[in-house]
C-alpha cells in the first residue's frame, strides 16, 4: 500500500517534470485527442442527456408540492453544470477512454516496446504517458460543453412539453441563476478528473504485471479506481466551493 | 472498436449485425434461462463473487455519493433559501434514482467486465469448443448460472445502497452542514415508502439481467482470431455499453414508474 502510493507521487513527478519541459510530443497528444473525442461522444452524450430528463421529471413532482415549478430550471441548470455533466461525463472517460489508454501503455509494456523506448533514450513517460494524460485533461471538459447543453435540452424535453411547465418561465430562471461561475467550476472539475484519468491509467499502464491476463485487469483497475477518485474529489471540491461560498 | 479510417457505411453495417447477433443471443439466454435449472455450483459461486465481491466497493462509493448529494443540494437549494427541504430532496433523489443508477453502473462496471473476460478467456483458450466435445451446452453450463446469479444480486446491492446512501447524506446533513436532524428525518420518512425502496430494487433487477446479458454477449462472441486483444475490447465493451444501457434504461423505468 505505502509503495504504492510512494510510486504513484514519484511518477506524478515524472508527469508533471516531463509535460513542463522539452520535447513536447505535439502530434502524439493531438492524435490521441482525436481519438478520445471520436470513442468518446457517443457514449458520454447518452449517459449524461437521461440525468437531466431524470432531474426534472423527480424535480417536478418535489417542486410542484409549493407550487415552485418555474424553479425548477435553476436547479437543473445548475446542477447538470456543475455536478452531473463533469461527474458523468468523466467517469464515462474513463470507461471508455481510461481502460483503452491502460491497456495500450499495458499492451506495450508486455511486449517489451516500453523497454525498447527507453533503450532507444526516448523517455517513456514522455513520449507515451503525458500526451494521454494531456488529451484526458484537454478532452474531458471539452465534451463536457455538448453534454451540458444535452444535459439541459433534455431536460428541458421533460419539463416543458411533458411536464408543462411554461418555456418563457424555464429559460428566464435558468438564464438569470446561472452564472459564468457554474460554467466554470464545471469546466475545472471536469479538468481534475480527466488528469485523474489520465495519471491513473498511466500508472496502471506502466506498472502491469507480465501477460495478457494482466493488461485486462489494469484496464479494469483503472475504471474502478478512477471512479471511487472521482467521487471522491467530486465531494472534497464540493465542500471546498461551499465553505468558499462560490 | 472501429478505427478511425472505416468508412461510415462499413461501420453502419458492422454494428447492426452486431446487433442482430445480440438479439439473437439475447433469445438463446432467455429461452436457456428459463427453460432449465442453472447448475448449482456455478451458479452460487457467481452469486457470491457478483453480490460478496462489490460490496466493499459498493460501500465507499455510495457512502460518497450521499455526502455528495447533500452537499451539492444544499448549494443549489440555499440559492433560493430551501435548504432546510434537503431531506426531502435527498431522500426522493436518492432512493428513487442515484443510489440504484449508481450501483447499477458501478457494480455493473465490476461485474460486467470480470464475466465478459472471464468468457472471452474461455474463447480464445477453446475451453468453451471443449464443453461442446463433452456435449455440455455452454450456453446452459456457463451463461444461464451467470445471467441468475448478477440478475439476484443486484436487487440487493440497489437495496444496500439506498440505506448507505441515506445514511451518509444524513450525517452530511446533520453533521456537516448543521441542518435539524429531526425535520431531516421526518422528511425523508415522508416523501421515501418502501414502494420506493421496492421501485429501486425492481430497476436493480431489470438493470442487473441487462448488464448481465450484454457482458455475457460481448464475453461468449469474441473469436478465437482475435487473440489476447479480444479480451481487452470485449471487456471495455461490456463496461461501456453495460453503463450507456443502464443510464438511459433507468429514464424509462422512472418514466413509467413516477411520470
């Protein structure tokens, strides 16, 4: 346990060392990037738009008992923003994404081509471990942009046509308690989480025992690791904003 | 997973006979679970290792989930002064959704990709073509055991969770954020019944046979070509599908059940 955590702030170092400083392997990180974008919409847009469908149709009915319907937006504005469309859709990256970018550094590191990177003075946190973490950290707030709007159009579905709740009152609350804050808490959680991700499927990556069997298990690891960190993280931020009143 | 140079006809196609292939599969596994008695051993090994095995996991995770759920409320509630109507919120939320979603999904995570890896090993090992020689249908021997034990067990992980989860979000409630524990309670007593403790555990059950079902298709279909590989997208298939599924299902069971 101590070693591993020992190994894990050593090779957070290597990360932080290697990504501040050159070579910077440019292409690599934008490759990746594509990738993860690709893999990855399809699947966050379908688990993050029902939360919000979720959000208003259990809202209406707790609302609806003080007559606070017209409230309702605000809740769900805020709360697909700052807390489900960062917590989903990273936990979803790392379903997806995470267990591939494990696998691949796992796969590598089986055959011995992580050996043969370091052999040829290339470094192999450099070269293969930043530009994943770099592409999570760059990826995951990005798609976290569509699945608000998904987040909130479906919810809007649920509340407006089916939930009757009026369009003029829906969008007057949302637009006047959102603030650029929410925007960007959100934006920033996704950020952590994905270099949670991405740090955590490297570690994995590269610390993989010896066969085939191995790489799947790290594949495995990282999911559910990276979600416990996240929830975690999710509720050590939440009590920090609230204390900080933000 | 598809690479990025195929053409989108060719993927189109790809993934609907996928499709019909798990549709096929899907009426094997239903008329294989229903017709004949799982054999016992398997069955309660699978029990124990789906239900005994995320239960740790399950724990922390929902115990996360509350505290979460009790903070974040009380800073969207206390926007417009309605945080002393937390429990309320906390308790419908909760139980009627996030703790059954979440040990659908999480368990689901676990449990999906531990059956489809441990099938796709099977596969490419030809420990399954070996059954066949024996004339034991695998479908019987090792899906149908599979597919009862993760359908049973996570009925009662959901059921699990909402107490954990209720647990937590009251001591955030109470301890944390300083709110009165008794209105929290009376709250929660009013808005939560056992019908929707049973509602969460009836998703559970529909949410479990899916997770099962697909983990197990994705496991059983690798082939024996795709080598070591296989194992790992099967695997990541199970997860990521199994999770995609068990979201949007749960939008349909909420809309018939409380819409």
């Amino acid at each position: 346990m101590l070693q591993t955590i020992g190994g894990l702030v050593v090779f957070m170092a290597q990360v932080a060392r290697a990504t501040f400083s050159r070579p910077f392997y440019l292409r690599q990180t934008l490759d990746i990037m594509a990738i993860l974008v690709q893999r990855c919409i399809v699947p966050v847009g379908l688990a993050v738009a029902p939360v919000g469908a979720v959000i208003s149709l259990q809202g209406i009915a707790v609302f609806k008992l003080f007559g606070a319907e017209r409230m309702l937006s605000a809740f769900l504005g805020t709360a697909i923003i700052r807390e489900y469309s960062p917590a989903l859709a990273s936990v979803m990256v790392a379903a997806q994404a995470g267990s591939s970018i494990a696998a691949r550094i796992g796969t590598m590191k089986v055959r011995g081509q992580i050996d043969a990177l370091a052999v040829m003075s290339v470094d192999p946190v450099r070269y293969v471990v930043v530009p994943g973490v770099l592409a999570c950290v760059l990826v995951t707030p990005l798609l976290s942009v569509v699945t608000n709007l998904l987040g909130i159009l479906s919810g809007w579905i649920f509340a407006v046509p089916l939930g009757g709740v009026d369009h003029g009152a829906f969008m007057d609350n949302l637009t006047a308690q959102i603030t650029p804050m929410d925007l960007w808490v959100g934006l920033g959680k996704c950020a952590v989480f994905g270099l949670g991700v991405g740090m955590i499927a490297g570690y994995l990556g590269l610390n993989v025992g010896r066969g085939a069997a191995d790489v799947g298990k790290a594949a495995n690891d990282t999911v559910v690791s990276t979600i416990v960190l996240i929830l975690f993280t999710d509720y050590v931020v939440s009590m920090a904003l609230l204390g900080a009143g933000l | 997973m598809s690479g990025p140079d195929e053409g989108l006809i060719a993927s189109v196609e790809r993934s609907l006979t996928k499709l019909v292939d798990f549709v096929r599969f899907v009426g094997l596994a239903l008329r294989v679970q229903f017709t004949r008695v799982p054999p016992r051993d398997v069955f309660i090994t699978q029990f124990v290792d789906a239900g005994w095995g995320s239960l740790a996991l399950l724990t922390m995770l929902t115990a996360f989930a509350g505290l979460n759920l009790s903070v974040q409320s009380y800073a969207s509630f206390e926007r417009f002064g309605g945080q002393d109507l937390l429990g309320m919120f906390a308790g419908v939320g909760g139980v009627r959704e996030l703790y059954p979603v979440m040990a659908a999904v999480v368990c689901g995570a676990r449990i999906g990709a531990n059956l489809a890896a441990s099938l796709a090993n099977m596969r490419i090992s030809e420990q399954i073509e070996a059954l066949e020689v024996m004339a034991v249908d695998p479908l019987d021997y090792l899906i149908s055991p599979r597919l009862w034990a993760v359908t049973l067990a996570l009925p009662l992980l959901c059921g699990y969770a909402d107490v954990v989860g209720i647990a937590a979000s009251y001591a955030g409630a109470v301890y944390q954020l300083d709110l009165d524990a008794g209105s929290f309670m009376t709250q929660i007593q009013e808005q939560v019944g056992l019908v929707d403790i049973g509602a969460g555990m009836l998703k559970g059950l529909i949410m479990g046979w899916l997770v099962a079902v697909i983990a197990c298709f994705h496991g059983y279909s690798v082939s024996k070509r795709d080598g070591a590989d296989g194992v790992g997208i099967s695997t990541n298939l199970a997860i990521v599908h199994g999770a995609v599924t068990c979201i949007v299902v749960n939008l349909f069971l909420s809309w018939l059940i409380y819409g």
